[in-house]
C-alpha cells in the first residue's frame, strides 16, 4: 500500500468516525469515579481546665453527620500523650448528636485528651 493508499483509508476510517458520531447525535467523554461520605463535624470539651488529683473530668461534645446529630454512636475517649489504643471512658450519642461522660484524673500532670469515632 503507498503512502496516497494509506491517506485515503485513513480518512475514509475517520469520515467513518464522524458519521457514526453524527448520526447516534452522541460524543461521549472519559468516565470519572468519585467518591461520596459523609461530612462529619465532631468537638470535645472538658468542664474546666484546672484540676485535683482524683478530680472527676466531665467530657461533652457533639457528633454530626452533613449537619445532623448522630444517635446512638459509641465514642472514645483516650489521652493523645498514651496513644488511642487505651480508651481512658466511652459515651453513647443522644438525640442531636451530643454526648455526655466523666474520668477520674490519675496523678499531676498535664492531659491532652481526644475523642474518636468509627462509622
């Protein structure tokens, strides 16, 4: 085949492409996958912020998902310095999405505590 052969069905293959583009009235794109969750708003705070030792620490927060409360939902509580494998008290989620629990302060020192949730 010559290079005038190869021209010719190379633009009878691609006038081929355009009638049928044409007439199914169709050109599609490339597919996209995407994914879709929820957007979770979730807050801890502590009653106060100076204690005793063997003080009783009240937690509370609120746990939303796409701006409504979660019910029913089983929070942790650990202390970020232990690592959150060590669960120091657990609350339940109420109507609206919030949640209530207390922890008895060990010994000094200073505490940085977390709370997590898994859906």
């Amino acid at each position: 085949m010559n290079k005038k052969t190869k021209l010719v069905s190379a633009c009878i293959l691609l006038l081929t492409l355009v009638t049928v583009a044409v007439a199914t009235g169709w050109i599609y794109s490339n597919t996209v996958t995407v994914h879709v969750h929820n957007a979770y708003t979730f807050t801890l705070n502590a009653d106060k912020g100076d204690y005793v030792v063997g003080g009783l620490i009240t937690f509370t927060g609120l746990l939303e998902a796409n701006g409504v409360g979660v019910v029913g939902a089983t929070i942790q509580i650990f202390d970020v310095n232990v690592g959150n494998s060590t669960i120091l008290t657990n609350a339940t989620t109420i109507a609206g999405g919030s949640f209530i629990c207390t922890y008895t302060l060990p010994a000094t020192g200073n505490y940085t505590f977390q709370a997590q949730y898994q859906p």
